[in-house]
C-alpha cells in the first residue's frame, strides 16, 4: 500500500460504495437511520466478521447500527479505513505493516491467533515442484501486502531465497485462482478459506503450510477517528467484545459455524468445513509479544526493500480495548 493522490482516493471509496450496495447489512433491527444512533461502519472480507456474528447469534440486538462493505483482502480494507470510508475492519497479521509503511491512519484495537495450517503456499496436483526450494524462479501468486505475501516471503528466506529470485504476480485471490486453475501461475500463496477450495475444488496439492513459519495473528484495525469519538468508541468496544464471544463460541461449534460460512460464502459444505478447522481463532490481548512479533514481520519487509523506510508497529496500536478478552468470557 501507498500514499496515493486524491484521484486514487476516490477510486478506493467507490470501491467502497460498489462493495455496499451488494454486501452491505443493517444490525439491530432498523435501518440505522434513526435519529442519534451511531451507525459503526464495519469493513468485511470472505467468512468474516459478520458471517461469525451471524452463526454465534450475535450480530443483532446491538444500541447501534452496523453496515457492512466487503473487500477481497486486508489491504484494500485498510485503505479503506485511511480514508475515512470504514471505521473498523478485520485484517491478517500484514495488512497493518504496509498501512503502516504508507503513514496511514489506522489504529490496530484488538488480536486473536488461529492456527497457521489455512495459511499455504500450493500448487497443481501434477505440478514438479516438491520442495519450497524449487519455487525459485517461479511465478507465484500472492496477494500484495497480505498475511500470504509474509508467509512467501518467511518461506523464501528459510531457503536462502528473496522476491528477487522468484516472479511475484500480485493477485487478488479471485484472479489469483483463475491464474492457478488456468497454469499461468506455478504456485499460490494463500489462505482459507481459499486454500480449502483450492485443494477441495482444483486439486491443488499442499507445498508448505504456515506452521513454524508465521504466528497466525489477525487484527481488528480502527480509524482513529472513530475512537476519538465517544460514541462509535462505545460501539466499537461493543463490536470487538461482541466478536470476541462469537470467537469463542466458534470454537465449540464447528459444524454450525461451518454450515453458516457455507450459507454466506456460497462455498460448498466441505470446503467450508475444512476451512473453518484452520480458522477458529483464540482472542489475545495486544501485549509486548504481540508487538514484538508484528515488528519482526515489518523489519523482514524493510530488509526485503518491499516497504519504505522503517517501522515502528508500537505507534500503530490501541491496547485499550484489551479488556475485551476478559469480558468475552463472562
């Protein structure tokens, strides 16, 4: 992600309005144009936060509205959230390093950790590649500034590799995975629920998954103009504590969860039941291990040259809201 001019600006909030008019909901029973309720503007992807409110029961009954946009992938989301076009979204563990990077204004509020199994690298079943090694020299599909572009790379690295020995085609995953259906690429960087369809629907085969290799952390990331707001804060600290249950409660309901995700993503039930065993995440609070960890991912970037001059991921966090954890318990 990069500074972009106002022009490019304005392309990132139609993409916003196109989102809504599709994948846009109202919680709570109205329209969310009453006169003085907050309305939280809620930035989605594929199986995401609405969905898991959906399944735990828990997405209405809210003091406040939520409408919904839905993004491909976190990088557009949290330009998204720059702009001032989304409060809060839920992003993977790299989206926040390139916003960062960039100077956007964000604010990282809560985090949660799931297994690093859905975050793959894969490639066609026939395909001659049998070892990470092999990718050198490869056109592998990833998408720019996401969770899966850090795998790549940590993957590289523990070869001896960099990006400069492989031919990056930066992708959004539904063009990444017409590229991989159609041969054009030779492998893919992903995560679930798309590394699921890949093995499940196009008998991709597994090169190397995340385990070992990244630390299976997600974000929720707010504008600070939200929280500077006593009211969308309220909501705000409603919404995440709100997520945090239904992350619990996902983990004790995989099929009903999964059967949720299959009804929202038009994904088929096994593709979904796959996907859902990989994403079942534990909240966490943002401590200094949580920060440590995202600042060795943007220190891996810096060294790379794929991100401009160097980060401080502690300036980009909120732990006010840690409390969450704690309440999603009770």
């Amino acid at each position: 992600m990069t500074r972009r001019p106002l022009a490019a600006l304005l392309i990132v909030l139609a993409a916003v309005t196109a989102c809504a008019s599709t994948g846009q909901g109202t919680s709570g029973g109205n329209d969310g144009q009453a006169a003085g309720r907050v309305t939280l503007r809620v930035g989605d992807q594929k199986a995401g936060s609405q969905a898991l409110l959906k399944a735990a029961g828990l997405l209405d009954g809210t003091s406040y509205a939520i409408t919904w946009s839905q993004f491909t992938s976190g990088p557009p989301l949290l330009e998204a959230v720059n702009a001032g076009a989304v409060d809060i979204g839920g992003v993977g563990n790299t989206p926040p390093v390139f916003a960062a990077a960039s100077g956007s204004k964000i604010k990282i509020v809560s985090a949660y950790r799931q297994s690093a199994k859905g975050s793959a690298i894969v490639v066609p079943d026939g395909s001659a590649i049998t070892s990470p090694a092999q990718l050198k020299g490869k056109k592998i599909a990833v998408a720019k500034g996401s969770s899966a572009h850090y795998h790549l790379l940590a993957v590289l690295k523990k070869e001896g590799l960099s990006f400069k020995d492989i031919q990056p085609q930066y992708l959004q995953p539904a063009d990444a995975l017409a590229a991989f259906s159609s041969g054009t690429v030779d492998a893919w960087a992903i995560w679930d629920p798309f590394t699921s369809q890949a093995e499940i629907q196009h008998k991709a085969r597994l090169l190397i998954d995340g385990q070992g290799v990244v630390n299976g952390l997600g974000f929720q990331v707010a504008a600070p103009a939200a929280l500077e707001d006593a009211s969308r804060r309220a909501a705000i600290d409603d919404f995440l504590t709100r997520l945090a249950k239904a992350r619990n409660w996902a983990a004790g309901h995989l099929d009903e969860w999964a059967k949720v995700w299959a009804q929202e993503t038009g994904l088929p039930v096994e593709v979904a039941n796959a996907a859902v065993a990989n994403a079942v995440a534990t909240p966490v609070v943002i401590d200094d291990a949580v920060v440590a960890s995202e600042q060795e991912i943007a220190d891996a970037f810096t060294a790379e040259g794929l991100v401009p001059g160097t980060i401080t991921f502690s300036q980009f966090v909120d732990d006010r809201f840690n409390d969450v954890v704690r309440k999603a318990q009770q």
